[in-house]
C-alpha cells in the first residue's frame, strides 16, 4: 500500500473527532476551524504498551507525523495525560472507557499461534464479513500483525458517549454490545480470533507496511448494528451452548491454575484476566457454571493478593454470558511468558486440518473460478453500453456468490493483470462496467460498419484472459462523452 493509504485511513477511522491541525507549530494551513478537544494515545512497541509508556496526542497531524508507531487507540478519549514524564516518553493515564469522548471504529484480532500465520494471499479474510439475512457488515480496512489480521469496521458517523443523569453511560453500553456481538460473529468463522481484547483500547496503526485491504463504501451507520447486535442476542438466547474444546487438560490450565498472579499494573494482565481465562477454558470445556464459581473461588483464595468475593462472582458470569467461546491463545501466550514462562501452550480449538474440497462444497471459490465466472457474465450480458456490459455491485455479488469486498478485491485483480477493461460510473446511471478485449474488438469493428456476422457465444474457457488489450486505445476516443470514474476501486490487491 501507498503511504497516502495509510494516512487517508488514520483520517477516516478519526473522522471529525480530532482537531486536524497541531495547537502549536502546525505544518499545515489554518482552516479557520474551532479547535476540538479530545486525545488519542500512541505508542511504539509492544514492550512499551505493556508498560503503559506512549504519548497523548490531540491532533490528526501529530499521530501522521508519529514515525515508527506501532499501536494507538482509534477511538478518541475527552482527554490524556501523564502519571509520569520521560525524556521521550512517558506513563500515559486516561485511556479508560468512561473517559471515552467518541466511538468510530470496532477493531477485530485474530491472532494466530507463533509460526502459524498465514499467507494473506492464504487467508480467508471472509472470516471478518458478518451475515445477517440480507444484511452484510464487511471491514473498511484489514491490517497484517506479526502474528494475524486486524479488521477495522468504521461507521459512517460518531457515536457520541455521554454520561446520563444516573450516571449510566447508554450509548457505551450498546457499543460494547456490537463490539462483542461481531467479535464473536468472526470467532465463529475462525477459531483463532481474539474475543477476550479490550473492546476500545489499544490495536495497531494503519500504516503503509500493514495495511493489506481497503473498502472505504463499507460504513455502516451504528443503528443497523445496534439492530443487528440486539437481534443476535435474541437468537443466542435461544440456541444451546456450543462448545469449542476441552482446553482444561491441558499444561497451560494446569500452570495457571497453580500461579501467583498479582493486581495488574496498567497491562490489563493480572488476577482479573486471569482468571477470566481460566473460566472461559471451563466453559468451552462442559464445566457447570457452579462448578467453575467452586474453582474461582478456591483460585482466587490461593492468590496473595485475592479478588473480592463480587469480583469473583462478576467474572464467573461474564465467561459463561454466552458471549466467547473460550480463553483466547493470544491471551493464554500472554499470561503464560509473565507468569509460568516455558509452559507448553496447546488448545483443542487450534487443531486444524486443512484440505481442498470439491468447489460445490466450499463455501467461498478460489479467485481464479470467480475470474473465468466474471469473464463469462460479462459476454453473456445483454446490457451494453460502448462495448461494456453493465452490472451493480449487488449483481455481481449475487451471481458469483461472493461479499463485496472479494468481488472488488477481483476487480482489482483483473485489472492489474490487464484481463479486463473495468470501469465505475457513480450517479443514477452507474454500476460497474466490464468488457474483455473480443468485447471491445467487436464494438469497435460494428462501429466501423466491419462487424463480421457471427454468433455471440461466450468463450467456454475465458479466451479474453490470453487477448491483449491494446485496442482500449482506440476505443477511448469513441468513450469520451461518458464520464468514467478514474478513482481507484476501494480495495487493493
């Protein structure tokens, strides 16, 4: 990706929650614009993160200028400050949910065990797209980690958090309800997703190096996920337990179970988060829900620092809530190097075999069959305009049977490999117009009055792919008077 991807993308995922321009010594020019407050916190490694050690941010030109950061929180806070200064960096305090100023982005993980992560050219990125009925939700951007992806879902406007007169925080409340409601709508597709994360806190930058995807149409507005979140509670409610493994007999259980974990120190690593794990393995496992309280409460009153009683009870609820399928491994890895280093980390739920199935039994086609599909939809297309046929994306969706995002991740494919002529018209005459280069031959030569008598038959075998399209140089002067759009599709290969 461009740098500028990766800059346009910080700005979209901030929207007009952040003030543009620096309070002091800004590079850019003054837009007359009211200053916002608000802070974003950036830090530069993972070491750093754990230890609580960044920078506040206030302004989208100081997180575009953060050179070499690694992590920062996509959600904006009312404010940030120091508990400690450095000579570059320093404690950061603030990022806390109640402080939390505005809510734009859900961030997905899926994190995969070390030496494990695939290819993206391998990876089913279809994990992140989200089916309800008609109702797909897909990520504006996907980014690479060491270890997995990131999914960034943008909504198309702001959520503002609030404080009511009792003190609730509602709209809060009703985004954490998305956050775990899409998180474990990706877990159910791939077992390897993070579901344990803080719903708004730290994930990584956009930057060119790690930006892989980009759907800037995908934005959904809050009320269709709050809808969507609401109605698969419902469902869930009414569904059995599905269980994903026996992750108690394992050495990593057994390890943590006999650690000494102290109150965590601004990590989020501590006695809580343990022990949530240690719950999230019982319920995944077929423990009862009082059998797991009898084992928290026996955990908990080994530890030197123990929980309270309420405590206790809180997260014995939370991990048989419905909402996760079970502990985490990135967590698990996590507390495993602080606590018990060495420990062989193994879970039921990483088992994976991979094999190639017959295509009328997968569920999502290999690129290469979605191309010769598309090929062939375009010749038999009756609606033509300049050689082109004419389709909507929700045309080409249904017919290939594949989300929007792989449908325009194609395009681009076939684009850059010159197999295809492929423009978009926006207004209410646009869609997306293909033509293969025998499409754009025979236009040309009707147009001339040469056309050669011959019966229209698509090329059982996508011949187009093996044409050069060369001929699109002439035809350009014959497609003057139509207003293409030269804007690149929203998503790169």
């Amino acid at each position: 990706m461009r740098k500028t991807d990766a800059a346009d993308a910080i700005k979209t995922i901030l929207g007009e929650t952040l003030s543009t321009r620096r309070y002091k010594r800004s590079a850019l020019v003054p837009d007359g614009m009211a200053r916002k407050s608000g802070a974003v916190f950036v830090c530069w490694s993972k070491d750093l993160l754990r230890a609580a050690q960044g920078v506040v941010m206030t302004s989208q030109e100081a997180v575009l200028d953060a050179d070499g950061a690694s992590h920062w929180t996509p959600n904006v806070f009312r404010y940030g400050t120091y508990e400690r200064r450095g000579a570059k960096f320093g404690t950061i305090r603030g990022h806390v949910e109640k402080n939390l100023k505005a809510i734009t982005t859900f961030v997905v993980d899926v994190d995969y065990p070390a030496g494990e992560k695939p290819d993206y050219a391998d990876f089913d990125s279809s994990c992140f797209t989200i089916r309800h009925g008609a109702v797909l939700f897909e990520p504006t951007y996907i980014l690479s980690t060491p270890h997995g992806y990131q999914a960034y879902y943008v909504m198309a406007a702001p959520v503002w958090i609030r404080r009511s007169g009792d003190g609730r925080y509602p709209a809060l409340a009703s985004a954490k309800h998305v956050s775990q409601a899409i998180r474990a709508a990706v877990a159910a597709q791939n077992p390897y997703t993070d579901t344990g994360a803080n719903d708004f806190g730290f994930f990584r930058l956009p930057l060119s190096d790690n930006l892989v995807e980009v759907d800037e149409d995908a934005r959904p507005a809050f009320a269709v996920l709050q809808a969507w979140s609401m109605s698969v509670e419902g469902q869930q409610q009414t569904k059995p337990t599905k269980l994903v493994s026996d992750q108690v007999h394992t050495q990593w259980f057994e390890a943590l179970t006999q650690a000494q974990v102290p109150c965590a120190q601004g990590s989020g690593y501590g006695r809580n988060n343990t022990l949530l794990t240690l719950c999230l393995a019982q319920y995944a496992s077929g423990v009862s829900e009082a059998e797991a309280f009898d084992y928290a409460d026996q955990w908990s009153s080994f530890q030197r620092q123990p929980l309270r009683d309420s405590e206790v009870r809180a997260i014995v609820r939370s991990a048989y809530s419905g909402r996760y399928q079970g502990a985490n491994m990135s967590y698990v890895r996590e507390l495993c190097e602080r606590y018990v280093p060495g420990t062989v980390i193994k879970s039921g739920a990483q088992a994976w075999s991979h094999f190639r199935k017959p295509r009328a039994q997968r569920q999502y086609s290999h690129q290469q069959e979605w191309a010769q599909d598309l090929l062939r939809l375009a010749e038999r297309s009756t609606d033509r305009v300049l050689g082109h046929a004419r389709f909507t994306y929700l045309q080409l969706q249904q017919a290939l049977g594949i989300s929007r995002q792989s449908l325009v991740r194609l395009l681009n494919a076939l684009a850059k490999r010159a197999q295809m002529s492929i423009r978009r018209v926006r207004g209410r005459n646009g869609g997306v117009y293909l033509a293969t280069a025998r499409m754009i031959a025979k236009y040309v030569q009707s147009e001339k009055g040469t056309v050669q008598r011959e019966p229209e038959q698509p090329s059982p075998q996508a011949e187009s792919v093996q044409m050069t399209l060369q001929i699109i140089g002439i035809f350009d002067g014959a497609m003057h008077h139509i207003k293409w759009s030269h804007s690149p599709i929203h998503i790169s290969s």
